[in-house]
C-alpha cells in the first residue's frame, strides 16, 4: 500500500501492496471434485495475473503457506444494514451508536462459527496460527492449502517474476459458507520480506528553498518571467495551523473531548520531539500530558520494500496537522507492522475492537484495479463495525489525479473508493494577509522550467505533475447518499446503474500551497540527525486536514458523528462549503518556485520553476459536485452546522 503524501522525495513513497486483480474464476478443479462435492467460492480469491498462458506448473506440494480465513460473522447484512441507519441524518437509529462489546456480541462471529472454521482447517492438516475478532491465520504447506480451499495451487509467470496462485476460486465447505467472508494469502505475489526488521533511521534531510511568500501572495517574483499575462507570487513557505484554522471556519472550537486516530505503517521514533517542537515553534497550544499516544505492533516487517523511513514523514504530518486545526483533541497513532493489507487491517481493526477514537485518519491507498473483491469485502467490513460504534474513517483519494500517468489508466484509488468511508479530495489553497480565505483551485499542477537565458518558462505551462486523486469507480455500486447529488455524467460514466464517485470531501493538498511540517531527520552523510522544518502537501494533508475539522464539528454536536458521507451529503448546495473550481479569479494562476537540486542545500545548485494551479489530468473541479473536491471544503458554518439544535 503506498502512502498519497506528495512525491517531495522518492523514497517516501512506500512499496505497493500485494492487492491483485480480482478474478472470478468459477468451478472446482476436477482433481479435488470429489474430495469436496458441495461448496461454496470465495469470489476474487483467484488474481487476474494467474492465466492459463502464464501457468508454469503445479507448486510444490511441501512449500509453506500462509493465509487468513476473514470471518463473516453472525450477521453480515445485518450489520450492513444498521450501519446504514445509525449514519443517515433521517433514519430514527440515527446516532444510536453500540459500544464495540455490544457490536461484536451483534455482528462478530460466534465461539460455534470460530470452531467450525478451525476444526475444518486443522483437518485439512492446516496449523492455526491465530485467532482475532476479524480471522483465523494459518499455515502449512500447499497440500493442505489445496485440500482446504478445494483449489490447485501454480506457479505463473508474472512480468519478469514468477509467482504462486490459485488456478481457481478458493471454496469453503456449504456448511461453512455462512461463517466464511474471504481467505488471503494463497498467492504470494508481490514477494515480500518474512524476516523481522528493525526500523532504519530517518529519511536524509529535505528543505525547501526560497524565496517565499509568507501568505498567498505576500511576495511577488518581480525578476521572473510572468505567466498568463502576469507577474506571479512565490510558493508560501508552508501554511500553519493558524491559517488553515482561519480557512475553514474553526472559530473558538478546539476539539475538546474529542478521539482522533492516525493510522499508517511503522513508527516514527522521533514523534513526540518533533510534535512538541513544532508547535512550540509554530503558534500551537502546547500538547498536554497524555494527549499524544501511540499503538505500535511488537515487531515490524518488510521495512526495506515499503521504505519503512518514508513513512517517518506520513506520521509526522498527518499527527501535527491533526494537532494544529484541532489542537485540543486526544490524538492516538495506530502503526502498522507493515505497508501490506493484512497489517493495515490489523491497524484498523485495532482501532474498532478498541474503540481507540470516534474519527480516524488514514493517508494510504493504492490504485482500484489491484484490490481484490475479497480484500474489499474485509476492509468494508471494519468500516461497518466502526459505523455502528460511531467512528468515521477518512481516506485520501491519492495524488496522481486520474492514475493515467502512473497506472496507465483511468481509475480511483481504494479503499477512498469504498461507499463506507469519506475520501477527501485536494485543493490548492490561498490564504491572504491576516488570514483571510481568498480562494481554492482543485489541486493539479503543470509545471515547467525557467529557460536557460531565464527570460521564459519552457514549455509553459508544462507537464502534469501531481493532482487530487477522484472519479468513478468499476467496482463499488453508488451508494444512496450520493444520488441526487453527484452528477450522472459521473456516476454513470462506467455504468448505466451507476457507481460510487470520489471524493466526498476536500481540503487543501497542493504542495505548493501546503502545510509546514517539522521533523528529525538525518544529515546528507547520515552521521547526524536534527529537526527541520519544510512545506508538504499532497491528500495525505487533505485527509487530517479533514479529520481534525470533524473533531471540531464532534465536539460542536456533543456527540460522535460516526460515519459522515450521509450527513455530508445532506449539506451540499448550502453554504456551509465552498464551492471550489479551477479558475476561480477567471485567469490563469500559478506560482513560482525555487528548488535545491538536491534537495537540501544550495551546494548542487537551484532550480527555478512555474507551477499552474487548477490542471489536474482529466479531472476538473467545476461548479457544484465534481470528482476534484467533492461537494466542497468546509467555509464558515460547516463545524456549528453539527450542532443539535
């Protein structure tokens, strides 16, 4: 799973999660038909990539295996439903919330279901290795796996590498197709590191050069080159809690009483320093005692393929934008054990089965066409659990606009594109002289470079860079607190019935009208680490951004809001948002921008650049819905709209 925090550096892009094409690839291998005459298949269990073409052969029956069997629970669409009706502003369950003992003892899976599901695995000659509220972890080797799921299991060529699959769905006995929602892990591609590792030290140190503006528009880059008929402003040199505050329309809320979770992969050893220095150093009430906490796994694994230091950075945004819009809310750091899906689950699980806070803040995603059906089917099933406790998660829709640049094609980013959270889209955001909201653009920047005789912009305006990620998925049915709403040229853009739309929501994200965040970090030649502080964008700021104004929203209603796309929804058209579009002022806009080539002193030199707000790849934020900014960002009036009256 890879962090949406804007590419600032390379490496702070954490490694792809194995979430692979789904297929549903029906019937039961002849070889095991008659072992197994009636069962039932765990659809998307089989990757897109295991084709008969790229089939290589059986796998050896003595390799190791490990898998999760997901649990259904008693009471799947029930849980389904009332997650539905304790969300909807206009439903009479609304807001009557279970405690997390009340909604395992509703919705969990039984103690009978649990030992069905193991005495089914261990007589296939399975190991159970584990046992949680969400699944039974096993392991041995494939043919026990084989004998269990009712599939073979090959090797297939994919790309370059060659990996182990099913040659078709997994299957559960009938009996136990009620008790089963999925199985992970019977293909192990991409490889993965098993050893246990020790975390690396912070990223080397990366700094922002200047000149700056110090609110939008403060400085003016009189000796550059102008663009679209004008002299243009520097980059901000990063907006503060103050400003973003002011924007938004916090007022006297602070998020008192209220429990914010952040959920990412590793731990930043240096978070409590750096969160203290920073707002200490940047105008923000001082942390109390006990208001940061962190939930961090025993061990962590595969910190080398998911760039484990990258994610130093993610923590330390997401826990001090949090912080700065509402600086009074109990803020818990969930870590993962790693970047891949199972972990992250774990992470979010833990938040539910804990109830460890009432919104959560997650800035991870990968692009839809990688995540499986039974993957999908596991992370909705927290979101629901956390629904009927009354928590809200909150997801960033990505950073490379349409995917087409990155992916090659046009597609959502998951799980922004499950229809149980609230995806937050991006803008770029101008913050005038005494902080005071001038305007938002959707987020998407052209850039391009200054000439070599430094009298023009070459290729004005450039090339795509980066954009707020948004628009229809393929696989998730539109839910029904978008309809009405959300455009049918959107909804309906990949089928007549319609499909979920994304984003719901947004706030500032471009990283040239971003956020200054403090951090340790290590010197060029490693041998020394000190705290810095540097501008940062990208959904991964949207996403706390927003998650820390409905902690301000919470505690203006006195209550948790839980999950808030149906009452989100219910606002639209009023003025409780602003209405974001890309040209905003009726002329084109940018900024300059001045680099270190290397990203942390002058020594190899600068790179100066113009960079055009509002030009996010094939998307447009336009009037009204649109899949840049959703309905909108919060303007005055979003946070008391909560209140009970």
């Amino acid at each position: 799973m890879r962090s949406n925090r804007a590419k600032v550096r390379a490496v702070s892009v954490a490694a792809t999660l194995p979430m692979l094409a789904g297929a549903l690839a029906l019937g039961i291998p002849a070889a095991h038909a008659a072992d197994h005459p009636v069962r039932d298949l765990l659809a998307g269990t089989r990757p897109a990539w295991a084709t008969a073409k790229a089939d290589k052969g059986a796998t050896s029956d003595g390799t190791r295996v490990s898998a999760r069997v997901y649990l259904a629970g008693k009471d799947a669409a029930g849980l389904a439903a009332y997650a539905k009706a304790v969300s909807d502003p206009d439903s009479a369950s609304y807001g009557k919330y279970l405690t997390a003992k009340q909604a395992q003892a509703r919705f969990g899976a039984t103690k009978a279901q649990v030992a069905a599901v193991k005495s089914w695995l261990t007589a296939a000659g399975l190991k159970v290795t584990g046992v949680t509220r969400h699944y039974v972890s096993v392991s041995g080797d494939v043919a026990a796996a084989e004998k269990a799921f009712g599939t073979q299991l090959h090797n297939f060529a994919k790309g370059s590498k060659t990996y182990r699959a099913p040659v078709s769905a997994a299957s559960v006995p009938q009996g136990l197709a009620d008790a089963v929602l999925t199985v992970t892990g019977l293909d192990n591609a991409p490889h993965m590191a098993t050893h246990d590792d020790q975390l690396p030290p912070p990223d080397t140190v990366f700094r922002n050069a200047g000149p700056f503006s110090s609110y939008y528009g403060s400085k003016t880059a009189s000796t550059l080159p102008s663009a679209y008929g004008k002299k243009i402003p520097y980059a901000v040199k990063g907006y503060t809690g103050k400003q973003l505050r002011a924007a938004y329309g916090a007022g006297k809320r602070t998020g008192k009483g209220v429990r914010v979770a952040i959920t990412d992969a590793y731990a930043s050893p240096t978070i409590a320093y750096d969160a203290g220095t920073y707002a200490k150093r940047n105008g923000d009430a001082a942390w109390k005692t006990g208001q940061l906490h962190q939930s961090l796994p025993a061990t962590y694994t595969n910190t080398e393929d998911c760039g484990a230091s990258g994610w130093y950075g993610e923590e330390t945004l997401d826990v001090e934008a949090v912080h700065a819009v509402a600086p009074a809310a109990d803020v818990t750091y969930v870590g993962a054990a790693s970047c891949t899906d199972g972990d992250l689950l774990d992470a979010l699980g833990k938040v539910v089965d804990n109830h460890l806070a009432d919104i959560v803040s997650n800035s991870w995603g990968e692009v839809e066409a990688v995540q499986t059906p039974d993957l999908a089917a596991a992370y909705d099933q927290v979101f629901q659990l956390g629904a009927v406790e009354g928590i809200g998660f909150y997801f960033s829709s990505g950073d490379d606009g349409d995917e087409v640049a990155s992916s090659g094609t046009k597609q959502v980013d998951s799980p922004a594109n499950s229809a149980w959270v609230t995806a937050v889209g991006g803008t770029s955001l101008a913050v005038g002289k005494n902080d005071s909201y001038l305007f938002e653009t959707g987020w998407g920047t052209d850039k391009a470079v200054l000439s070599a005789d430094g009298k023009s912009w070459t290729d004005f305006p450039g090339a795509f860079t980066s954009g707020a990620g948004g628009g229809t998925s393929r696989t998730v049915a539109e839910p029904g607190y978008q309809r009405g709403v959300v455009p049918d040229a959107l909804a309906k853009a990949n089928s007549a019935k319609g499909n979920r739309v994304v984003p719901d929501i947004a706030a500032v994200a471009d990283p040239n009208t971003g956020f200054l965040v403090g951090q340790t970090q290590s010197s060029p030649d490693g041998k020394k680490q000190a705290y810095s502080e540097y501008r940062i964008g990208g959904t991964s700021l949207a996403a706390p951004a927003i998650a820390a104004i409905q902690a301000l929203a919470q505690e203006a209603r006195g209550k948790a809001i839980g999950f808030a796309n149906p009452a989100i929804y219910a606002k639209y058209g009023s003025k409780v948002y602003h209405d974001v579009t890309d040209n905003p002022t009726g002329k084109g806009l940018a900024v300059a921008r001045v680099d270190f080539v290397n990203g942390y002193d002058a020594t190899g030199g600068l790179a100066t650049s113009v960079r055009s707000l509002g030009k996010d790849s094939s998307l447009s934020a336009v009037k009204g819905y649109d899949d840049v900014t959703g309905v909108g960002t919060p303007a005055n009036g979003y946070v008391e709209s909560y209140r009970r009256r």
